[in-house]
C-alpha cells in the first residue's frame, strides 16, 4: 500500500506570532477552533485518514497543552507499538540556541528522518484548515516522478502575504516561478503549507540549506530548487483556510456557520478527530434565545447568543446577550453582560453587567 511508505512531519509551533494572542501559553497548533477542536486536528485526522500512521510533531516551546491534548495518540489511532505519534522536542547542547525557522527545525529531527523506514515524508503546517485527500496528493507524487509536491489552492484567503507563497504552474503541473506579491489577486494559486518530499532528497536537501543558512521550505527549499528538482503542484479544490492573522482565525470559525462549509470540512469520508469529552448535552434555560451558533455540548445557555461559536462548557446567565463571540471553553458570561465581536481565551469569567465590544 502506497500509505505504509509514507510518513508525516508536522510544525506545531511554526507561525505562533501570527495569532500570538492565543499562542502566548500554548503552540499554534493547539490553539482551540470550532467549538470543540485544535488546529492540530486537521494535520492529523487528514495524515491517518490516508493511512499513515508514523507522525513526528516537531515542537519549540509552550507544548504542554499540545501534549495534554494529543496524549498518548489514541483518539487519532496513533498509539501505537511501531510508529504512531513522536513528540521531537528541541535537541540542544550548551550553547546551542533554540531553532528559529523551518530548516533548522527540520534539521533538528533529523534523527527521526533518517531512522524512518517510509519512502516519502509529508511535512505539514498546523496553521492550515482543510479536509485535504493526502492519499491522492501521494499517489499524484508517485505517478508524476516528483521530487517535492507543493499542496496549493487558488483564491486563498490571506492576510500575511510575507509567508504565504504564490505559485506559477505549468500545464503540465510542475511549479515554474515562486514568489510572494503583495497585491492579493482571487486567481492567485498559494501554497498551503502542506508538502510531499522524497524522503532521502529531504534529508540532502536539509542538510545543505543548513550547511548554508537557509531559512524557510519556500525561499530556500522550494524557490531555491526550481531548476534543479521536479517540484510539482497539487491544486486542492474545497474549503481552506490558513490562520495567518488574527481576522482569518475569526472568519473561519464563522464560516462554520454555513452549512456547506461544515459538509466539506467535516466530510464523513474522511472524518476530522479529536479529544473526546465525556460531557452532558448542552442546557437551554426557558428564557434563552439562540440562533445561528455553534454550541459544543457542556454549556449552559440563559441568556441570548447570536452568530457565535462556543466550546464546551460555557455559561451564558440570565440577561446575558453575546454576538459575534468566540468563547473558548468554560467561559462564564454572568448576569446582564453584553459581548459583540470578542474572542474569549479559556476559563475566563465576564463580571455582571460587563459590557464588551469590538469590531
């Protein structure tokens, strides 16, 4: 099977300063999306959902809620007596600084790159949400002889134009020039932050972009390789978002809110895991009023929520009106609060009569 010789590398603190209000005490990829999930999830769900059961999580600093939430694999079906999930926490001697970007962190895990038995290697961002067939991008890969495929899609929705490479294909698929324009067009075709690498030209590769300083997969593995590596592009076509700001995290936990978006995230063909909860149903009050909202089960609703997104456990007293909101989980909204347009890390309690709002 093509998924037993494949294995996957994620970053889970790559791009933490793009949302660095959520990630000042946990890593992007454990930051909470959707009412009940991390950002992780995605990389995961959509790495064993094509078969691949051999995953390195490459992390820096503020994992703690990321290996709480991942344990021992399980949920993911990832505990596992060969392979499953590898935490490869920073390997330093004295005086050696922590890793400071794409190369150095792959060069880092080194060791688990070598000591892999798998032909190929995703390597995957957790910034990025989307149901991606990695079977197909593999298999795509294999039949077009690549040396590197690049996961892209056109019309991405982004912000930080600095870290999200645009690409021109050619008709055969194959990427021809790289760059990052400042001017966002909808017929731009950007990488997801998703690769597929032959493994042994990963690690000649890593090892001489080291040698020589280089910094990021796309300037100095990518962009830089053009000429001398196939380096094929694979256009996924349904919903992806890519949390580059602050804006584009809201936009998508609000694009939940649309029913088709749910139906091609969360396609049952290719389910989205995460870290069960065993907890009671959410309960209305008589009083409450709730309308076009994502609300994960634990809470307790008194008051009114409208156009929101809330994780498990919140509470919403009597009187209490939030719109707009994504509150994480075990919020407390108490009596006669009034939020519009805020994002609510966890645990946080909303005094009486608080009133609240942003744009």
């Amino acid at each position: 099977m093509i998924s037993s010789s494949v294995a996957g590398i994620v970053f889970a603190n790559a791009h933490d300063e793009t949302i660095e209000r959520l990630t000042q005490k946990r890593s992007i990829a454990s930051v909470p999306f959707g009412g009940r999930y991390r950002l992780i999830d995605f990389c995961l769900s959509n790495l064993v959902n094509a078969g691949i059961s051999n995953v390195g999580i490459i992390t820096k600093e503020k994992y703690r809620s990321l290996m709480d939430h991942l344990g021992s694999g399980m949920h993911w079906d990832l505990d596992r007596k060969s392979g499953g999930i590898r935490i490869l926490p920073p390997f330093n001697v004295s005086r050696v600084r922590l890793y400071q970007n794409h190369v150095e962190a792959l060069y880092g895990a080194m060791d688990f790159m070598t000591r892999c038995k798998e032909k190929y290697i995703v390597v995957y961002d957790a910034r990025t949400v989307a149901n991606i067939d990695i079977k197909a991008v593999v298999k795509q890969h294999i039949n077009t002889a690549a040396d590197i495929t690049v996961v892209c899609r056109k019309g991405l929705k982004i912000r930080n134009e600095d870290n999200t490479m645009a690409l021109d294909v050619n008709k055969d698929g194959r990427i021809v020039l790289t760059g990052f324009p400042k001017k966002i067009d909808a017929d731009d075709i950007r990488s997801m932050g998703v690769y597929v690498f032959n493994r042994e030209k990963l690690i000649e590769i890593v090892k001489e972009s080291y040698r020589t300083g280089g910094d990021t997969i796309n300037d100095d593995i990518i962009s830089a390789n053009l000429d001398t590596l196939k380096i094929m592009a694979y256009e996924h076509k349904n919903y992806a978002e890519i949390m580059d700001c602050p804006k584009a995290y809201r936009r998508a936990n609000f694009e939940l809110l649309d029913a088709n978006v749910r139906k091609d995230l969360f396609n049952p063909d290719r389910p989205i895991y995460t870290k069960t909860r065993d907890d009671m149903p959410t309960r209305y009050g008589v009083e409450s009023c709730v309308t076009n909202s994502l609300i994960a089960e634990g809470c307790v609703i008194e008051g009114t929520v409208k156009n929101s997104v809330l994780f498990r456990g919140v509470k919403v007293e009597k009187g209490a009106v939030v719109e707009n909101c994504i509150l994480m989980q075990g919020v407390t909204v108490s009596e006669n609060a009034q939020l519009d347009n805020v994002i609510s890390d966890k645990n946080a309690i909303i005094g009486a009569g608080i009133i609240a709002k942003g744009t």
